[in-house]
C-alpha cells in the first residue's frame, strides 16, 4: 500500500530547498592580483616611493627620517560596497608574505585596512589587521574621534614568513586563518556591535608597509592579493 504525501508537504520541501540554495549565493571575486605587471593606474593608487609589481612579486619599501614612521603602501582607486563586511561576507587573502629589511624585527610591520570612507588614515572608520616581522597579529576596528577602538583583539605570534593569511569579515566577527613557519593556526573574533557608519559604507582596501620609529628600513614582498564576496544570507 502506497503512501499519500500531502501536497502541502511537497510544496513546503521544495520552498525550503529552494531557500536554502538561494540563500549562499556563489562568490565574487573582487580583486585577484597577482602582480605579473605594473599595476593598473585605474585599479590602485599608491605613495610615491619605492614599489614595483612584475613577475609574481610585489615589492614595497619603506625608509628614511629615524624619528619618524615610515610608510608605503598600495590602495584600491575607488571604494566598493562590495568590501561592507556588514552587507557581505569578505575574504582577503594574501599569498607568500615576506616582512625583510635592516630595521629591527619589531620595527617591521604590514598593515591590511579596510577605511570605511577614505583610503586615507582620516578615514571616519577604519578595521586594522597589523602584521609585524616580530610579535603578535593585532585587529582593531576604530572609529574617528573615539578614544577607545570598538575592537581590539591581540592575536597569534607570527613566524615569518607566511604563506599564506586568510581573514573572513562578518558582521558578527571575524575568522583568521595563518599558515607560516609554524605551522597552521585559525582564529574566530567576535564583533559587538558596530558603529551605525560601517553599515552603509563602500570601504577602500589599503595594504602599507610600514617602518616605525628606528635606523633602518623594511621591505615587504607580497606574491598575491585576492578578495573574494559573497551576500549576507538574508533573515
């Protein structure tokens, strides 16, 4: 004897299947370098100083005045909405990274930022991932005219020199995968809530090579740059 399946229970599995599928939309990639060339004027601004893309490898240099920070960096021309962490979620990888130079080791640090209105450090709002040669990997979130970041979580040690970094944003936290010298480590952060401003923003991605305050310089080769985004599941 067969049995009657309710055609309000087929019509209800296949609504839900439907939604499942609907909900976890592919991802699309909004950067994929990687650096077989100069880079395009149209895609990425950057500081006036030593840096040069070709063949696999970016190279950033940053050197000079010993009293001061010394900074180089590359950032997108144009802001993105897909790069709202809130709206979407978004990956940012990077590939074979190297932090060299004569500076002292502690001295020596990459910085990924996302700024939520400027690419610039006057930017309104602006999430940090610092990467030293030395010591431990720091995310923060902060908000202009703010004392105190909204996020502030120190990381795992680093152990140059990477292979790869992974960081996944969300609107409820963050997800950081490293594999270096160590080994493979991943990481969850979890966001409270965020200023209102991150909500509508089109971010700017800046990747600095930084030198602080010391004798020396530092040197950062990167051999690929990728971010990928995909639509926050809707509630």
């Amino acid at each position: 004897m067969k049995t009657r399946i309710p055609l309000t229970r087929i019509v209800l599995c296949v609504v839900a299947a439907f939604c499942s599928l609907s909900s976890r939309l592919p991802a699309e990639s909004v950067i994929d370098e990687k650096f077989e060339a100069n880079l395009s004027p149209q895609q990425w601004k950057f500081k006036k100083g030593e840096m040069s893309s070709g063949e696999g490898v970016l190279t950033l240099k940053a050197g000079g005045p010993e009293e001061q920070y010394q900074v180089m960096y590359i950032a997108t021309a144009a802001p993105s909405e897909k790069l709202n962490f809130i709206k979407n979620e978004v990956t940012i990888k990077l590939a074979n990274l190297a932090i060299n130079g004569s500076a002292p080791a502690d001295k020596r640090i990459c910085m990924l930022i996302l700024g939520s209105d400027n690419y610039e450090d006057t930017s309104t709002g602006m999430l940090t991932l610092r990467i030293p040669a030395e010591g431990n990997l720091l995310l923060t979130i902060v908000e202009k005219g703010t004392d105190l970041p909204q996020v502030r979580h120190l990381l795992s040690p680093v152990s140059l020199p990477i292979k790869s970094l992974t960081l996944t944003l969300r609107s409820s936290g963050a997800t950081l995968v490293l594999e270096d010298a160590a080994g493979t480590s991943e990481q969850e952060i979890p966001f409270p809530s965020l200023p209102a401003l991150w909500e509508q923003a089109s971010p700017y991605l800046r990747l600095q090579c930084m030198r602080a305050p010391s004798s020396g310089d530092v040197q950062e080769t990167l051999e690929g740059l990728r971010v990928d985004s995909i639509p926050a599941p809707t509630k």
